[in-house]
C-alpha cells in the first residue's frame, strides 16, 4: 500500500498527483506545490524517527540543498509528515517530466543513442560531479548509472541532472574514501577487494561504464540479469572498444 495517496494534500500546501516509484527506504510522488507549481516528493518508509533519524534520513536533502548547479537535482522543502503508519520525514525536489537516462535510452529501440547526445549528456552529468567532489571534503555519489540521472527537455535541448543521492556520502578528508555502496555492475575494481574503497574516481568509473554502455548498447563486461558480477575477476578482461562495435563511434 502506497505512503500517500492521490489527491491527498500535504500540510496544506502540496497536493499529490501520482505516485512514481520506489526505492528500498522512500517512495517517490509527483506533487503539486500550491503557489510554485509541479515538484517531486520523497517520502521516507521508516517511522516515528527521533530527530536524529530524521537529521540523517534527510542527510541526502541537506547535501543537496548545499551543492547548487544546473546539473544536480534542486532540493525545495524537507520537513516531516504525519502518515496513516507514523511520522515520516520528506523532501521536495524539482521534477523533472522527461524521465531517467535508462528510459531516455531505451526509448531509441533497436537504434543506437546518437553519439553527440550520448556525450553531450555525460559531460553535463560530469559537470555535476565535479562541483560534489569539489566539496571539502568531497561528496561521492556512490550510484552513477542510467537510473539515477534525469534528463528533460529545456528550450535549449536536453539537460542531465544527477539525482538520488540517497547514498552519497563525504569522503575520509585523510584518505579521500568511503565505504562501498551502491550497483555492483558500475563499482570500480578496487571495491571489490576494498570495502572502504569507494571515491570520486568510482564515481568517475561509473560515469564511463554508463557511457560505454549508451555508446554501445552494452555493459564492458558480463553481468547478470540484476546487474550483478561475480568477482574482481570479471575485470580481467579487456572490454571491448566501442569503436568496434558502432560504426559511429570514433576511437
């Protein structure tokens, strides 16, 4: 059963218009603020949090309230929020109605994404980046990949925002690490002999497994059905260079 409901209203101030997924600790809902118009709500599954749970549980709203740029999702509101299962803590994004990176690629079919698209939107998710890892200390994403970039259509053409930093997290200022998370089949080699291996090179990593993967319709490497590896040992291999498998794709 879903946290919220349609056409409910939200401190007198947001009605909510439809649901649009889920993830292992939110929910995600279109809404519609009274004065400022469509936004996205994320809406926590835990319930009756102290403050502390809640501070933390917005932790990814307060780092993106803090890092501003045209190529990050904007954060609006965070607050809390009675529910028919307890308090819950929320936050208010921009919403953006072209959908994620995975769907925008998926709607070309059985064609290939046009080369200068895919880089062009790599390069402002890239742009994005770098302002969270000039952080001091850095903020790694810790999920790059298809799903978690949102791309719409602005009147000069597309533009890509980061989203769900629900796992981000700042780097040790000492080692300029942190612990592992995220989707096994955009990690780095290093976290899989190192749990506490993750960077802002990983980050860096995943923006290149993404970008092979639109350039050529295809992972580097072998994985499962749920985006699985086995082992470091997948990594042995050489992937193959784009350029060899789309006749459009320059070395």
């Amino acid at each position: 059963m879903p946290l919220l409901i349609e056409g409910q209203t939200i401190r007198n101030t947001y009605e909510v218009e439809r649901f649009l997924g889920e993830g292992a600790f939110a929910e995600v809902y279109r809404v519609r603020h009274r004065f400022l118009g469509r936004q996205a709500m994320k809406v926590f599954k835990q319930t009756d949090m102290t403050a502390e749970e809640v501070e933390k549980a917005l932790g990814e709203a307060i780092l993106l309230s803090r890092i501003g740029h045209p190529n990050i999702v904007r954060v609006f509101d965070a607050n809390v929020l009675e529910t028919p299962g307890g308090m819950r803590g929320y936050f208010t994004m921009e919403h953006v109605a072209g959908g994620t990176l995975d769907s925008f690629w998926r709607s070309y079919g059985n064609g290939p994404m046009p080369v200068s698209t895919a880089v062009d939107l790599m390069r402002q998710v890239c742009r994005g980046l770098a302002v969270a890892h000039g952080e001091n200390p850095p903020v790694v994403h810790r999920d790059i990949k298809p799903q978690n970039i949102l791309v719409g259509y602005e009147a000069n053409g597309l533009r890509a925002r980061i989203g769900d930093f629900g796992l981000a997290k700042q780097v040790n200022p000492l080692t300029l690490l942190a612990t592992a998370a995220g989707t096994l089949a955009f990690k780095a080699p290093e976290v899989f002999s190192d749990s506490k291996a993750d960077s802002p090179a990983g980050d860096i990593y995943a923006v290149g497994v993404t970008l092979y993967l639109l350039l050529s319709d295809m992972f580097p490497y072998a994985v499962g059905p749920d985006f699985s590896l086995v082992s470091a040992s997948d990594f042995d291999k050489a992937p193959r260079p784009p350029a060899e498998l789309k006749c459009d794709v320059d070395e």
